[in-house]
C-alpha cells in the first residue's frame, strides 16, 4: 500500500485541481473543512504527510498543522500560503510545525517534488521508529531478563518505575516519551555491580552504612555508563545520569546543573525513585506525597503535581484473581506473569513470584528441571 497524503484546502476548485493533477502519482485525500481534516488525520491514518492552506476560515493553516503535530507527529506537515502570509509560514516552519512552505502559485511539478520530499521524509521517521521497536527493545528485554534472574526486586521496581513515568510523562505533555520509560527502566541498571547483601538492604528501604550509602550515590553514573554504550540512548545515559540531582540543588555533580537544566526524565525519576522509597517504609501514597512537598528544592514542583494526580494509578496493583491459572512445567509461556514462585521438588527457588516471564526464564527452569523436578503446579497470570 502506498503513502496516504491529506489535502486540506477551503475551495472547492483547489481540491478539485489536487484531484486531477495528484491523483494518479500518490494516494491523496481531500478535504475542505479543518475540523472534519483532523478527525480523518486520527481515525483514517496513518497519513505520511498533511498539505493544508495557510489562509482558511475558522482555523487557519498554522494552528491546524499545530494540532496535526498533537495527533499524528509522524505526519510530515506542509503549509500553502500566498505571499501576504509568508511571514506566517516562516514563522510556523522555525516554530518546528512545519516541515516546508510552498506559496502560491505553486507550479505542478514543484508540488510534486514537494510530496515526494515529504514522504521520504516520513519514512525515515517510521524506519527510525521501527528501529528503536525492534532492535533496541529486544536489546533492552535481554537487559531486564538478566536483571530479573539476578535480583526481582530490582527488576520489579523497574517495570513499576517505567509504567509511572510513562504516566507522569503524559500528563506533563512530554514530547519522545519512550527517552522517559527506558531511562526509567534502566536507571538503576547498575545494581547488579552491587553486593548481593547491599543490594537487598537498598531495595528493602533499610539504612545503610558509609560505604554502602557511597556505592548507592555511585549508581546514577555507573548507569549511566553502561547504557551510553548502547547505540542510540545518549539522551537516555543522560536522563540517568542526572535522576539524583535535586531540583534547587546541584552540588552532586560538578556542572551545577539545576531547575529547567536537568532533563525532564531526570526529574521526573527522581520524583518516582523516592516515591517508591517511602512506599517501601509503608507510608501510604498520599502520606508520601505530603512528605515529599515538604522537602522544598529537592523536586521540580510540576512533577510532583503530576505525580499527586496519578497517585491512584501508580500504586501496586494487584493480581486479578479471576486471570490467575494453574499450570505445569510445559505451560509456561513467554509473556505470562508469575504469581507463585517457581521450585524445584527439593525446595530449590529458581524463580520469584510476580514477573513477566522471557525466553531466558524458561531456558533457567527447564535447565534446573533436568537435574530435579519442578514442584507443579505454578501460578500464572495471562
């Protein structure tokens, strides 16, 4: 199937002409009112590219491109304007909601180019995002199985931490999300250069003494490092790095970066990590969050709004009893979730309870089953 195109134009006869001279070259749509362009640009995509008038009653060309970018941010967006609104469209085009402006007349055979600029355009956008789909995430689930066998406290905090931050990343209107919930996922993916018993004592929320609490404060760089190695996460390693620092007060790191300097992400995990924190001492959420805005400079106060009214949503959720099933050894299934603990005959733990099982989950139980029994049945979910 070839790329869609949406011609939105006021005059009938403009799309009338889009008709004849586009019709047989690309796959267009046309319409004439802004509102009913927007409900097809959501409901009738995906769209490579949007091609709209400047000058229109109602919504003007700018502010229609303006909430296409909201809708469909792949949709590559083009603006036609006449020469009285060319100062508009030049300032729509540096705003970043256009990607290129064609003014009137505009010649067939420049039209044309234009389109096909814009469609290449928008299929290195989606090749990019296929990329970052599929390889990148199949990297980082070989990440969080290995962390998951390790530790699955560690691992379940992460999940935990990822789908929040998500949350807080949506309703702080965060543009690129997926740098949020994969800095979140791997924020402390330098646990595993922890002891195992520093490690137990972190996660469980227990004090710390000197030397553990400085490996601890060493985790947002150790992270850091390890996935600024990982192509493509640079901004990523970046959100990590800075996760500790608080709001009003920079002196962790010697840039002194600080309020709108640290990144987003940054602040929004720094938020969730101590959030979980005071959960883990049994503080209920709202207690927390009462704790936490009494602790003036430490946190970005957006981001605590936005965490108080996804308070109700980000707490544990629990397993639906009704989606909870009995199986054996040879009903596991990749993408289940484990609501019991996975043992061998002779009381050997080989898993814990509540986390998503992967390929490398199976291989470890078959692999102790061969020298002794798994104790059946196991309880999963889904």
């Amino acid at each position: 199937m070839s790329e869609q195109i949406l011609l939105v134009d006021d005059e009938l006869k403009v799309l009338k002409a889009y008709e004849r001279n586009l019709g047989l070259d690309f796959e267009i749509a046309v319409e004439s009112s802004p509102e009913q362009a927007l409900i097809r640009l959501e409901h009738e995509g995906p769209f490579a590219a949007i091609l709209s008038d400047y000058n229109m009653p109602k919504i003007n060309g700018n502010d229609l491109l303006l909430k296409a970018k909201k809708i469909a941010p792949d949709t590559v967006r083009i603006m036609l304007t006449g020469y009285a609104d060319l100062e508009k469209a030049m300032t729509a085009v540096n705003e970043g909601s256009v990607f290129r402006f064609l003014t009137k007349p505009c010649a067939v055979s420049a039209l044309k180019k234009c389109l096909d600029d814009a469609i290449r355009q928008y299929q290195l956008i989606t090749a990019e995002k296929d990329l970052l789909n599929k390889t990148l995430n199949g990297s980082l689930q070989v990440l969080m199985e290995i962390l998951s066998i390790m530790d699955h406290a560690a691992f379940s905090l992460a999940q935990k931490r990822r789908a929040a931050a998500k949350r807080l990343a949506q309703q702080m209107d965060t543009p690129n999300t997926w740098t949020v919930e994969i800095a979140a996922l791997l924020a402390e993916i330098g646990i595993v250069t922890l002891p195992d018993d520093t490690m137990k004592r972190y996660l469980g929320g227990a004090k710390l003494d000197g030397l553990e609490q400085k490996m601890v404060d060493n985790l947002p760089e150790m992270s850091s490092k390890l996935v600024s190695r990982i192509p493509r996460l640079e901004k990523v390693a970046e959100i990590i790095l800075y996760q500790n620092n608080n709001y009003d007060d920079s002196e962790q790191l010697e840039d002194k970066v600080k309020q709108q300097e640290i990144p987003l992400g940054s602040r929004i995990i720094k938020v969730l990590n101590d959030y979980f924190r005071i959960l883990i001492k049994g503080s209920t959420p709202q207690k927390a969050i009462d704790m936490m805005q009494l602790s003036k400079g430490e946190y970005d106060p957006n981001a605590l709004k936005a965490l108080r009214a996804s308070a109700t949503q980000i707490g544990t959720v629990k397993a639906d009893e009704e989606k909870l099933k009995k199986v054996g050894l040879n009903g596991l299934k990749v993408g289940q979730t484990l609501r019991s603990d996975v043992k061998t005959q002779g009381g050997l733990l080989i898993l814990k309870a509540n986390q998503v099982i992967g390929p490398a989950h199976i291989q470890r139980i078959h692999n102790f089953a061969s020298s002794d029994p798994i104790a059946e049945p196991i309880m999963v979910e889904g």
